[in-house]
C-alpha cells in the first residue's frame, strides 16, 4: 500500500536520465512511496540541442517563459502536483519562479536537486548570496557531487538534511554495450569514415558556446597538421552545428554524425582513443569512465560539478587553455600508448564508482528524510 507520493520536477525530459527515473522508481516502490516525474520543455541553449524524449505517465507542466536581461525565467503551473504530492523535489534554480512561492509556503514538503554553487554561467555577489539563501529555505537538499553537499551545508543546511546523490548516467549498460563491441566492428566503423588506430578522438554532447566549439574545431585543425591521419569524430547538436558542417566540408579532420544513441556511443568510444572535451566537462566525465576512453580537457570556469570526478594524469588529461598548447598536449598523449593505456584503466576503475544504481539508492533514501522529517541523507 502506498504511504506517500513524492513529485520530482524537471526542466525537461532527456533519454540519459530515463534509466535514473526507473531505478529511483523501483526504489521507491519498495519503500511504499509513489514517484511522479513532471517536466517542463527546454529553452535557449537546451532547446537547440534537440534531445527532449517522452516518458509515458510522467507528467507534462504548463509553462510560461520570458527572456529578462539575457536570461530566461521560467514559471511551471505545479498547482495539481503540488496538491497532491507529499513532498516536491524541484532543481535548485534561480529562474523557476514556481519554487518561491512553494518555499515561502513549506507545504508540501520541498526538496532541491542541483549542483550547489552555479558551474554554467557567471553569478555577481548578489546572485551568489540570492541562490544560498533559496538553498536554505529548502527541507532537503540533493547535491550532484561531493562539492555540491560542502555548499548546501556552507550555505546553512544541516549536513544530516543533504544527500549526495553522485550524478551518474548508466554505466553498467554503457559498460556492457562498450565491452560488446569487436574489433571487426570498429574495423568497419575505421574503414566507413576513415579513422586510424592511435589517431582518432571524440567529441559526444551538446554544440554550443558552453561547450566552445570553435575551439573544439582549432584544436582539432592543429592536432592533424601535428599527427597526419588524425581525425575528430563529433556527435551532437545545437546552435554551433553549421559550424562543425562547414568545418567538415572545409575538407578539415572532422567527421560529423549528428545525434547519436547508446548502442551508437559504444562503438564510437571503442573506435576513438580520447574524448576531446575543452568546453564544459559534465556528465561526459562518467561517459569516458565507461567508454575507457580518456577525457582531455582544460582549465574553465563553467565546468559542470561532474568535473570533480577528473583526476588529470590518472584517468584524464587537463591540458593548457589556448588551442596550441591544447592540441600539442592531445598530440602527444595521443603518441604515448603506455601513458593512453594506464589512463584507460583508470577510467574502467572508476566506471564502478558513479552508477546510476548507486545515485538512485542514496536519491531514494533522501526522498525517505524529506518526507519524514528524518536524518536519512548522507552519501
């Protein structure tokens, strides 16, 4: 018999966090709480990703949205789910304007899933201190990383009210499909778009300014007049995406294959030695992990919390900011195969450590402490 009902909210539904809703359902489930996944639909950056997915019985939000000095502010209509969840767990974000309100009220029971300090975009000293003080009001806080529950507590939580959830995608499948692949397939993958062993690299995600793709493009041109017969293979979309076409029809070292799945994924990090990620470095961290296929990157101020789990020189390269520098550092791990293979076995160490299994289980307990008042958190 169910003994309550908790709503999670979301901006927008994505095929990766579809296994994450599934375990923390059956988690849920057998501790008698009900799960409603609710979702609003994508904006700016995200919208021209293209990546939205359905999820049959979740549930789809009325949503208003204006653009107010450059940002976009978002109001979802939660009046239904609010009346009849138990408890809400809602992302920690300044410009949802329903969460206001909903803290003010403290009823139902509100929970914040987020990232802790702001990674993707600049905030001034009063945004910085606005977005603590929205972080306390919360009844629980659900951090993605390590860093993430520092700040909840920092920002005045009790640590027994914070979960660190450890933000993951599914590894366990994404393992299984990459250790699935053979040779003969990456043979043929090689053979279709004419990519050598040992000079092969990866870029899987979003194409836009987070992620700076004309760098990603100027390192790439310099990496191949360095090493002949080198190649980026880009997977993706978003608005910088006519400038990975042209690059491609420029006659440069990029094969571009549009948006790709998790079977596709696999083959594509067997296929490539390193995941070229100089932009924002997030959920593409526990990719690598899985793929063991290294992630090189560089120094930037909006990287993602998932940026935590890179260890630079043990399972990830963190090389120099400006494209020279960046490309000789790809270069040369790229004629190391011993350095490119210790990494390597570092990242499959490490593909143990962050599961959507496990994230789903420590959600799950926290979801238990929100909703009985309990000190049910912790990692």
């Amino acid at each position: 018999m169910t003994t309550a009902r908790v709503g999670l909210v979301v901006p927008y539904l994505t095929a990766y966090r579809l296994p994450f809703f599934a375990r923390l359902r059956g988690e849920l489930d057998a501790r008698n709480i009900e799960l409603a996944v609710a979702h609003g639909l994508p904006t700016g950056l995200s919208a021209a990703r293209r990546d939205t997915v359905e999820l049959p019985g979740s549930v789809a939000l009325r949503q208003r949205a204006w653009k107010i000095a450059g940002r976009d502010l978002i109001w979802l209509g939660l009046g239904e789910l609010a009346r009849t969840s138990d408890a809400l767990v809602l992302p920690q974000s300044m410009h949802h304007l329903h969460t206001y309100p909903l803290l003010a009220r403290r009823r139902p029971r509100i929970g914040l899933w987020g990232h802790g300090r702001t990674h993707v975009s600049a905030h001034g000293s009063v945004a910085r201190r606005a977005k603590a003080a929205l972080t306390r009001r919360a009844d629980w806080f659900f951090a993605y990383t390590e860093a993430g529950g520092a700040y909840a507590v920092q920002a005045g939580l009790p640590r027994q009210r914070v979960t660190v959830v450890h933000n993951s995608l599914d590894t366990t499948a994404l393992a299984a499909a990459r250790d699935a692949v053979t040779d003969a397939d990456v043979a043929v993958l090689h053979e279709r778009y004419g990519l050598t062993a040992g000079r092969t690299a990866l870029y899987i995600g979003g194409l836009d300014e987070l992620k700076r793709t004309p760098f990603l493009i100027a390192a790439a041109e310099r990496v191949a007049r360095q090493l002949p017969g080198f190649r980026l293979v880009v997977a993706g979309d978003g608005a910088h995406r006519p400038l990975v076409q042209a690059a491609q029809a420029s006659g440069g070292p990029l094969v571009y294959l549009g948006t790709v799945g998790d079977r596709d994924k696999a083959l594509l990090g067997a296929a490539s030695d390193v995941l070229l990620v100089p932009g924002a470095v997030g959920l593409c961290a526990v990719d690598s992990f899985a793929l063991r296929t290294p992630v090189i990157t560089c120094p930037w101020p909006y990287h993602g919390p998932e940026f935590e789990y890179l260890e630079s020189g043990r399972n990830a390269l963190v090389a120099p900011g400006d494209p020279e520098a960046f490309a000789a550092a790809v270069a040369g791990l790229l004629t190391e195969p011993g350095e490119l293979s210790r990494l390597r076995r570092a990242c499959q160490a490490d593909a143990t450590r962050y599961t959507v299994e496990g994230m789903a289980a420590r959600f799950a307990r926290g979801v238990e402490g929100l909703l009985h008042g309990t000190t049910r958190g912790g990692n």
